[in-house]
C-alpha cells in the first residue's frame, strides 16, 4: 500500500474508520499467528506426552527390577544373620 492510496482513503473514508480497519487488519494477523503457534504447542506437546509415558514405562520396570534386588537382599541379610 502506497502513500497515495492511503491518503485517498482517509481524505473518503476518514482517519477515524481507516485507522479502526488498519487495527482490525492486525488484529486478524496477530490471532492468525497466534493459532499457528498454537498448533505448534500441541504438536510439541504430543511428542512430550508420548516421551513422558515411554519414561513412565520405563521407571516402572526398574521399579519393579529394584523391589526383585531388595528382596535378594533381605534374605542374603537373614542367611548371615545381619
């Protein structure tokens, strides 16, 4: 948009109602942008979900690997007599 155009806008339309359409203009711009963000924080956020349940999955079979060496040792302590 040139100069030109512009001041014929504001000297038909007026500087008022330009100005709203230009503020409505970036608006619209800002919330388009602000949705693809968006989308791009649920992507990210999938991914990490899906790496935090592999973890999860993960703690618990060392969890469970960990109870089976407690027990070892507690019944290597009572064959010594510790």
């Amino acid at each position: 948009m040139d100069v030109n155009m512009l001041e014929t806008l504001i000297n038909s339309l007026g500087f008022p109602i330009v100005m709203v359409g230009a503020c409505g203009f970036f608006i619209w711009k800002m919330y388009q942008a602000q949705l693809q963000d968006k989308e791009r924080l649920y992507a990210e956020l999938g991914k990490a979900t899906a790496a935090n349940e592999k973890f999860a999955g993960i703690i618990s079979t060392y969890t469970g690997k960990l109870e089976s060496i407690e027990n070892k040792v507690d019944k290597i302590q009572d064959k010594v007599g510790a």
